[in-house]
C-alpha cells in the first residue's frame, strides 16, 4: 500500500502552495527544479516545505487537500504552526 500526502508549500512571495503527493522531498525537489513542479510555484521559487499530513490513500490525501484550500490564510498559517499529528482516520 501506498502512502499519501498532503503538503503545504511556502513560496519565496510568501504565498501558500497546498498539494498531494507520495515522496514529500521528491516532490519539493521537483517543485524547486527548472523543469518541474506546479505551474503556480514555477515563477515563485525557491519553495519551502512548511506542512505535510500522512495519509491512507490518494482519495484521503485529496480530500483533505480540497479542505485545506478553502481556509483562509490565516487559518492556514494556525495549521502550519501546529505540532505534527498521526495520520488521519
């Protein structure tokens, strides 16, 4: 079984990029790269990996993807500022 995540990028404009991925620093790598990642973080390089969950699958991990984005970004940053949790149920 594959594990999923769901991950909170920190763009070098201070913007927050959210995504799901399997291989949280492949991913950050890829987003970091020339010829990679979101066409959103392409022009606002480098990123920082600020947040990510674990979860059981890809329909779990884009869920709670979907969720996230319809915080404000306040709410956002609250999320990034707590400690890290268990998976989600």
């Amino acid at each position: 079984m594959c594990e999923w995540f769901v991950y909170i990028l920190k763009c070098s404009d201070d913007s927050l990029y959210t995504g799901v991925t399997t291989d949280l620093e492949r991913r950050t790598k890829e987003h970091n790269s020339p010829s990679g990642g979101a066409r959103y973080t392409r022009s606002r390089r480098p990123v920082e990996l600020v947040y990510s969950e674990r979860c059981n699958n890809r329909s779990m991990a884009c869920g709670r993807e979907y969720r996230i984005k319809q915080l404000t970004r306040a709410q956002k940053q609250l999320l990034i500022a707590q400690p890290p949790t268990a998976s989600l149920p």
